[in-house]
C-alpha cells in the first residue's frame, strides 16, 4: 500500500504547508502529468553559467550550465526544491556536485508552497516545466539519453510521480528523502535513485523511503536505494553520488 496524500499532511504538519494540505475530493485534474517537450537534434548550446528563463516575474525556473560545457550533448537533471522552498535552493544542496559531474540542472519554481498534485492535481506546475524544457530544448544541446528529473522532499515525491509518467522522456529518477508515491499512468521504464536518511524526523525512513523503494521494485524498476545516517537532508557525499549516477554511461 503507498502513502496516501493525507498521511503526507499529517506528518509533514511541522512544515508549515497550512491551506496547501486541503482535502483531495472535489480537487479538479488539469491535466495527466504528460509533458509534450522533446530535445531537438542539431542544437549548439548558446548559453553559459546561470540562466534565468523569464517564465515568471517572481517564481522563475533556472538554468545552470557547467562551465566547462563543450557542444557534445550534456547530461541534464530538472531539480525540484521542497515545500516553502524555491529553486536556488537547490544548488546550495547540489554545492559544486553538479559541475564536478559536467550536469546541466534546470531547477523550476512551482507555482505555489509546493507543487500541484502533491496537494491537488497535476496543473500549472507542468505546464510552467513543459514550457522551461521545451526553451532548454531550443538553446541547449542536451543528451536524451542522460534526461532525468529528481528533487529533494516534495520535489523528490514529484519527481517520482512525472518520472513514471514520463518515463519515455526521462531516463532516471533521483529522489533525495521522498514522501509517498502518486500514482498515475506510466510510460517507459527509468531507473531511480532514492536516498533517505535513517534519522529523518519530517518523512520517516520507514514509512517514507524504505517503503517506496519497495513499492517501485515490486512494480519492476530498477532502484538504488542509499540510507544515510542523517536527518531531513542531502549530505554532500549523496549528492555528489547522485549526480555522478545522472552523468553516468547508459546500459
């Protein structure tokens, strides 16, 4: 049995998600999770460094590029951030893990705490990362092969939910301290990555972690689970692992 949304609520009370724990019944579903962008053949990556797309004025997504970026097609990670939390964030978790690794990493806003259909249903969220991609797509030459999405918290949870979804598009999943699975129809077959710390007081290794590791194995992925003897977090060594399993050749 997955973790429903309501015992995410419960027991993720200490943060602060307020209204954004409603009550799932009369939710509406925008959409089904599905994203349309697909990388281009034939692009020379013309950007540098850090990217702000100008998708919104205050919630935006950004593009990160290693500097040492050539125009062989790179690996690239969408990186989801946390409840309350927001994309630059995320590269203070990923420290210098993603350049080490030559991974470009898109970190999108959602549209409000959290991301849709953690609380609701799939919405505006994927459509604000379909429109990031499908500008990524035109100005980077990206590796289709290395494409994966992963997140941290709630932004793993998600990344799970689109990665299946998606699975045709994204290659890899990389879960950092996920909550529950959202179940929804599945294309392709990626590989995940989870982490979890054995220590975690927000979303319990046990019921959290351990137990969607298990759930996805019993549906047939291919998961690399890591415990870590740490609370609610990424510590530099699992980030540096992740990123190093995203850059990785294909099997």
């Amino acid at each position: 049995m997955t973790f429903t949304r309501r015992e995410f609520c419960a027991i993720t009370a200490s943060l602060a998600l307020g209204n954004a724990c409603r009550q799932i019944g009369g939710a509406v579903v925008a959409n089904d999770g599905r994203l349309t962008a697909r990388p281009h053949d034939g692009v020379k990556t013309t950007p540098t460094g850090r990217i702000m797309l100008g998708l919104g004025q205050q919630r935006d997504a950004v593009l990160e590029l290693p500097k040492t970026a050539s125009q062989s097609p790179l690996p690239l990670l969408v990186f989801l951030h946390g409840a309350t939390q927001s994309a630059e964030r995320m590269f203070r978790y990923l420290g210098s893990t993603h350049e080490e690794a030559g991974v470009a990493v898109l970190a999108p806003n959602s549209r409000d705490t959290t991301w849709d259909a953690i609380t609701d249903g799939f919405g505006p969220d994927v459509e604000l990362l379909n429109r990031a991609l499908e500008r990524v797509f035109k100005t980077v030459a990206i590796d289709s092969a290395r494409l994966s999405i992963g997140g941290f918290s709630d932004g793993a949870t998600y990344a799970i939910a689109l990665g299946v979804i998606n699975g045709d598009l994204f290659k890899r999943i990389v879960a950092f301290s996920p909550g529950f699975i959202i179940d929804g129809p599945s294309h392709g077959k990626p590989k995940v990555f989870i982490s979890h710390g054995t220590r975690d007081h927000i979303l319990p290794i046990d019921r959290c972690g351990r137990r969607i590791a298990a759930e996805l194995k019993a549906r047939d992925y291919d998961v690399t689970f890591r415990e870590f003897d740490g609370d609610h977090e990424i510590p530099p060594e699992i980030a540096r692992e992740g990123l190093q399993w995203v850059a990785g050749p294909v099997h």
